[in-house]
C-alpha cells in the first residue's frame, strides 16, 4: 500500500513530458503557436506593411481627391488592424483592440457595358502614372491580402490569432469591393455583359431540390 501511495506522489510531483508540455503551453499563451503559424503570420504581417507603404508612395501621385480620400481612410483602417494581429500573434491572448468592420462610403451601383478606349501598355515613366493605374494597384493589394489571410487562417493552431486573422478576411473584400467601385464609375474596370438569352440560359442552369428532413435550413 505504501509503495503505491508513494509510486502516486512521485507521478504527480514528475509529470509526463506530455503532461508538461500542455502546462507550460496553458502558462504561456504567447507559445501556443505551431511553427507552420509563424511563418504564415509573418507573412500576412509584412504583407499588411507593404500595403502601407505602398499607400504612403500612391499617395503622391494620386490627384483625384476622392481616391485620395480612399487611401487615408483604408490606411487608418488598415494600420490598427496591423496592431490588432500584432498583438494577438505577440502574446497569444486577446488584443487591446478588437477586430474592427470597414465601412466604405461608395454606393453598390455598378455600370454594365465596355466602351471603347485605347489600348493598354506598361508606363515608360513614374510621370505616366495615373489615379487609373494606381487604383488598380491598390485593388490587387487588397484582393491579394483578402486570399492571403483567408489561406492562412485555415492552418493556424493558436485560437485567438486565428480568429482574429480570418474576421479580418471580410474588411479586405470591402476595401477590394470599394476600390473596384471606384474604378467601374470613372471607367477604369469596366464589366461586360452576356447578352440577354445566354444570360437567361445560365441563370436558369439549376434548380432546388426538396428539403431533407433533419436538415438545417441555410
């Protein structure tokens, strides 16, 4: 009976490796990070400050007041979100500042049709840039960031990090859906369109199917 007794005591005054290795991840959440997080988080991190250089540099060549305004806006927006995974991916608890939602300030109107234009070519200068040209910069950052975190929070081990990283994941469509607004109304992204039957066959391609029970309703 004593040797059992004290064979106990020594399992708990020893515990396992495994045993061990979990306390210490419960008593330092900032390493509760798998190595293949790291690597991803570091990469959505370096590629936010890109955007946010990049924005700094777009800036002065910009003229049209309203993508100016875009660009400060998004920038603002962009730059607490960067505190925001920074410091979930620093301590691995809860940031000081939750994830916040974007707001853009276009309308959902899109204008359907192309016109005629001339014909693109890369600029022989910085002189040739235009609010055209860097509006489409802005919008392949933004849509670049969206599948970028959106990959990267679906392999990320650390629950806070990884909530925060994917609730961010919406304010880059938005921000990619402003800009492309921006760019449909002045004519720079223009949408072609089917003609009305092939548009009306593709719309009617499928069809419902009965509910199943035990089904949950969408």
């Amino acid at each position: 009976m004593f040797n059992q007794q004290n064979q106990q005591n020594q399992t708990n005054m020893n515990p396992s490796p495994q045993q061990g290795m979990n306390n210490q991840t419960m008593n330092q959440p900032n390493k509760n990070h798998g190595g293949h997080e790291l690597f991803d988080a570091h990469e959505v991190i370096a590629g936010i400050i890109s955007m946010l250089d990049q924005y700094q540099m777009y800036d002065q060549h910009i003229q049209d007041p309203e993508l100016k305004e875009i660009v400060k806006r998004q920038s603002a927006f962009v730059t607490t979100m960067y505190n925001t995974i920074v410091g979930s991916f620093s301590t691995g608890r809860d940031p000081q500042v939750p994830t916040q939602q974007y707001k853009m300030t276009q309308n959902n109107d899109t204008v359907y049709g192309i016109k005629p234009g001339q014909p693109k070519k890369p600029n022989q200068s910085v002189n040739e840039l235009s609010d055209k040209g860097l509006s489409a910069y802005m919008l392949g950052q933004t849509k670049s960031l969206a599948t970028l975190l959106a990959m990267t929070a679906l392999e990320m081990t650390n629950p806070v990090l990884r909530r925060v990283v994917a609730d961010s994941v919406p304010n880059f469509i938005e921000m990619s859906y402003e800009i492309f607004l921006y760019q449909n109304k002045h004519g720079y992204y223009q949408v072609p369109q089917l003609n009305d039957q092939d548009m009306a066959q593709m719309l009617q391609s499928y069809t419902t199917v009965p509910q199943q029970p035990g089904n949950m309703p969408h």
